[in-house]
C-alpha cells in the first residue's frame, strides 16, 4: 500500500507551506465566521429533502407499510436495499480512521475528520430504515433480549436479522466514541480561541484538554488501540449484513462468497461517497491546500482497486452459478442477467465495473470533474448493486404462479430521498459547528523543518 | 522544601526537543510538557512508560466474550430452550457474532473509560489552561529545580540558548 501511493513526499500532504499557526486558522476560521450563502443553499434543499423524507415516514407509520411496492412474493426490497447502501456508505470512514491508521498511512490526516462523521451519518440513516420496516417502530425495543413478561421469551441469537443489530449497534457506538476521542484535542483548540457561550459548550465537551505529555501518550494509544478493534469490527459488520441474505435457501442470496463481496463492495462505495464530499468540501470551504491532488489520486486508487475486485465479484457469482450445475442457481442468474429486471444488472456493471476502470488514465485521475462524476455514478451502480441482489432474487421464486414485478412507490422514494436529505443536513451542520479537519493531526504531519518558519528566521539571527 | 517551576514557551518543535534534551542532560527534571501535537521524544524525556491501556482493552474484551458467550448459552440452553430449525440448542458457532460484537463493544468503551479515567477528563472539567495557544502553536516546557541547587540564571540561560519565546518561574510545594 505504501507503494501504491507516493513512497515518501510527506512534503506534498499539505500545500502552501503552512506554520502550526496558519493550520489552526484555516481549519477554525470557517466556524468562526458567519455561514456562506452557498451553505445555507445547500443546507436549504438539504433540509427540504429531510422534510420530506419526514413527512413520507410519518404517513407510512400511520397508515401502514402496505404503502409500499411489496407483495407476497416480494416481501423484501427498497428498505433493504436503502439500508445496505447506506450502512456501505459508512465503511470507508472506519477503513480511513482505523485501517489507514494501522498502515501509517499520513495522508488519512486530512480526511479522517469528516469521513469518520460520514460513517456515523450513515449508519443513522442506514438504522431508520430496518425500524421503519417493523411496521410498529415503537416496539423496536423487543430486538434486545431483556427480561420480559412473555416468559422471559429470549430474542433468537441464531437469527442473522439480531446479528445486524449487534453489529450495527456495536459499529455506531464504536464509531461515535473513536470520533469523538479524535475531536477531544480540536475541541480544545476551539475552546481556547472562543469566548463567551462557545467557550462555555466547547470547554464542557473538550473534558479539560490541555495537551500534556502524560495525556498525549495515553491518547495515542488509546486511538491506537480503538483502531485495532474498529478494523475487525468493520469486516464484521457488513459480513453480518451479508448473512441476511447468504443465510437464505434462496438461489441469488445462498452464497458463500457474500461476506467478503459485500465487504469489498461497502468500501468502494464508502470510498466514492467520501471522495464525492470531499470534491465538494475541499471547493466550497476553500481547503485545496488540505485535501490535494494527491489525497484524491490516493483515494482514485483505492476505488479502482475495490472496483475490480468488485467486478471479479460479480464474475464468480455468475461462474458458480452456471458450475453448480444447479437449475435453480442457473434460473436466478439468467434472470438477473437478461429476465425484466436486467436493466438494473446492466447499469450496476456499467457503473460499478466499467465506469472506475477509467481511473487507470492519468488524465482522467487529475481532472475533478471527471472524478466526480465518476465517483457518483459509482454510487449509483452501488445502490443498484443491492437492489439487484434483492429485487431481482425475489420476484421470480421457486413458483412461476407466484411469480411478481417491483416498482417502489412514492412513499418509498420519498424516504429515500429524505435520508439523503438526514445525510446531507447532518453533515452540513457538522461542517459549520465543528472542526471538519483533524488540525492536531494535521500539525504532526507537516515537514518539521518548515513548520515554523519564525523560529527559523530567528535562529537565523541569532 | 520548597522548590520552583520554571516555565518555557517554544514556537517550534525543535526548540522545545532540544531544550528538553539538555535540561535532561544537566540533570534538571522535566515535570511536564505540553504540545498542540504528540511529540514522541517528549515522553521518554519525561520518563513516561508505555501505557497500560492495552491490558485494559484485553480485560473489557474477555469480559465482553465472556458475558455474551455465556448469556446466549443460559438464555437459549437452559432458561428457555426453543427448537429453532432443529438446530442444537447450545450451537455455539451460532452465537459467535454477538459475542464478537460485544467484544468490541467492551473493549472499545473501557479503553476509552480508562483513558478518561487515567487522563481526568471530564465534562464541565474546568482545568486551567497553562497557556491558550498551546493548542494552537506554542510548546511548553516545565521544570522543577530544588532551591540553592543551581547557579541563578542557569535555568534562564538554557532557555535562551534555545530560543524559548517567553519564560517565566513560579513557586510551589514539593508534594
């Protein structure tokens, strides 16, 4: 890995030269200052996607989950689909906090911040979705096995849908706390720079920092260690998440190759969403000189890799299916690939094993327009990744007569829609209120000999 | 016995290492240091050991394996034991997710307890801060000299060599 991008050239991470000084500043200005128009645009539609996403949820609860496009046959499809993409989504903030923390990767620096944020976004966003499908969200509290008056009847710990809950429980909690660790020495520095009632909210959360020696070792270790569990943890996750399906008896879903696949696919698309925010954030909150080319053509190289391992993915699912000799396996793959719904098998191929194999081209990996494109069109085939694995597993059974077609309703588009809507508001408040990039981090990946340029001139002299 | 802290701010991490070195070299004892960033020299000057967190994350994560191994055999063998797909009751394979989840899960919170615990933070903690911009930009260094052990002004001498920004002395109790 260390190879794949740039060896050395520490140099190159941050540019502009900057002193400790100027770091806090760039990073810290921005919520200092009152909010850009271009903010409260996007934090306008943002929200306007969260009303609406409210106002679907809400109806759907009153009325009942029969205002979606499910039938008998098809008791499974744009929930399921919302919720894996969204829990995807997240992975690859833990894979640049924890992973890349491990590697001593030094370009995580700049992005862990807001990626790690992502992570807990999304797992939000991705957790509606299983509560809204209960049909009764306030009884959710019957997932966990506590002592209750129907016997004590136990939860069912063989079930892979309780797994989820653990490990998406689990996943939150160790997100929120690693990232909130992170921030402790951020907090400080925004705690020492307010005054008045930000002084106050920023002194209560900073825990009384001070940046000593004792604290320092203790912090890194601790981030270390935090790490070091976060990384299992992440492979565990989206493999639980995968057994809903490989569990099944059903041809489609009844594959061994589902927990690292899925796996894989969750960090290419963790990876495209991270890149398409950071495009956006680096342009709107001025930080070219944090998130530079180089940290995007690093990212590029993660997505092509993950791509084309993603693509093999799909080749050996196709392979095994047409191996096994088995009829069944072989209806279910000719049916993804060229039965009503290949459509979807289509534009998850163009999207996911196509489109990022542009990336090889240098040209296109230096030009951002092109980049983000085809980091959203990643996403896109991501989603479809999901929705073909259901949708297109279900609507032709084991019985032709029961045979069915899926088309989602408005409500289930509008609660689609409203989570991105979560999503965005969620991250766009997190890009005003607190520090979007890891400044402590940042200062100790600076080259040393220019990160004081004062104390340089007077030595000089001296 | 009483003694003095001498207190020295450096604007780069060089100064503030060097200075450290030497004071350590003249075998004045550095008490504490501060630093927008973790400096890793700064530690072994202080004669900070490797932390014991590690053992903490060992102990929250056996813990968490132990409780969740334990509580889905007694829930799903003993306390109420319910034939699901004719799979033995104490099919332990099965409960090994939960169980890694909360390995996890006990480990990661009691690392991070510990490491609030052993480092005093705390909400609302209202600690004063020795100087505003060390969080910014600014290293300091603090050290203890017992009275009428040194020549007056070494102390202030060693921090001019080494091109310390500000510098002041305070007096305090030996504890």
């Amino acid at each position: 890995m260390d190879k794949l991008i740039h060896p050395a050239a520490d140099a190159q991470l941050i540019e502009g030269n900057k002193s400790l000084h100027q770091v806090t500043e760039d990073v810290f200005q921005p919520l200092e200052r009152k909010a850009s128009p271009s903010w409260w645009l996007a934090f306008g539609f943002a929200s306007t996607a969260l009303a609406i996403g409210l106002i679907s949820v809400v109806y759907q609860i009153k009325v009942g989950i029969g205002t979606w496009g499910l039938d008998r046959t098809i008791g499974w499809a744009f929930d399921i689909t919302n919720f894996v993409f969204w829990v995807g989504i997240g992975h690859a903030g833990t894979l640049i906090s924890a992973v890349l923390l491990l590697l001593r990767q030094k370009w995580r620096t700049s992005i862990n911040r807001s990626a790690e944020a992502m992570t807990i976004f999304a797992v939000i966003c991705a957790g509606i979705f299983p509560l809204i499908h209960m049909g009764r969200p306030w009884l959710f509290y019957w997932v966990f096995p506590y002592p209750n008056t129907r016997g004590s009847l136990w939860v069912n710990w063989r079930s892979p849908l309780l797994w989820d809950v653990f490990a998406i429980g689990t996943y939150f909690t160790i997100s929120l706390v690693f990232w909130y660790v992170g921030l402790l020495p951020d907090l400080a520095t925004a705690r020492d720079r307010a005054r008045g009632i930000r002084k106050k909210i920023f002194g209560f959360f900073s825990l009384g920092w001070t940046g000593s020696a004792r604290t320092w070792v203790r912090y890194e270790m601790a981030c270390l260690l935090l790490a070091a569990l976060a990384t299992p943890l992440v492979v565990s996750v989206h493999s639980v998440v995968s057994t809903d399906f490989a569990t099944a008896n059903l041809p489609g879903w009844h594959t061994t190759v589902f927990p690292p696949y899925f796996v894989i696919g969750a960090i290419f698309s963790g990876f495209a969403m991270v890149l398409s925010l950071m495009l956006i954030a680096r342009k709107v909150m001025g930080l070219q000189d944090y998130i530079t080319m180089k940290h995007i053509s690093a990212m590029c190289k993660v997505i092509v890799f993950t791509g084309t391992i993603v693509g093999s993915a799909y080749a050996t699912e196709l392979f095994m299916a047409w191996y096994s000799g088995n009829p069944f396996e072989q209806f279910a793959f000719n049916n993804r690939v060229f039965g009503p719904m290949g459509w979807s098998f289509g534009i998850m191929v163009l999207c996911n094993v196509i489109v990022p194999q542009l990336l090889w081209f240098k040209r296109i990996r230096s030009s951002i327009r092109s980049i983000f494109l085809i980091t959203i069109l990643v996403n896109v085939g991501m989603w479809f990744e999901r929705f073909v694995i259901i949708v297109s597993s279900l609507h032709r059974d084991f019985l032709p007569s029961s045979w069915s077609s899926y088309r989602p309703t408005w409500i289930e588009l509008g609660t689609l829609l409203g989570s991105f809507g979560l999503f965005f508001t969620l991250f766009l408040l997190f890009c005003r209120f607190l520090p979007m990039i890891a400044a402590s981090e940042v200062k100790s990946v600076l080259p040393k000999s220019t990160a004081c340029p004062e104390a340089e001139s007077k030595k000089e002299a001296a | 016995m009483s003694s003095r802290f001498h207190y020295a701010k450096f604007e780069s991490e060089q100064d503030f290492l060097q200075a450290a070195r030497s004071c350590r070299s003249h075998n004045l004892k550095v008490v504490e240091a501060y630093s927008p960033y973790p400096v890793h020299e700064i530690g072994e000057i202080l004669g900070i050991s490797r932390s014991k967190l590690p053992f903490v994350t060992l102990a929250g994560g056996t813990f968490g394996l132990g409780l969740a191994m334990f509580f889905q055999y007694w829930t799903s063998a003993v306390d109420w034991p319910i034939n699901v797909g004719g799979k033995p009751f104490d099919s332990l394979p099965a409960f090994m997710p939960v169980a890694f989840e909360m390995l996890v899960l006990c480990a990661g919170l009691g690392t991070v307890a510990a490491l609030f615990w052993r480092s005093r933070l705390y909400p609302g903690k209202n600690r004063k801060v020795p100087h505003p911009r060390i969080s910014d930009d600014r290293f300091l260094l603090m050290v203890e000299v017992q009275d009428a052990s040194l020549p007056p002004g070494f102390v202030e001498g060693l921090w001019q060599q080494h091109h310390a920004v500000e510098a002041w002395t305070r007096a305090g109790e030996v504890q």
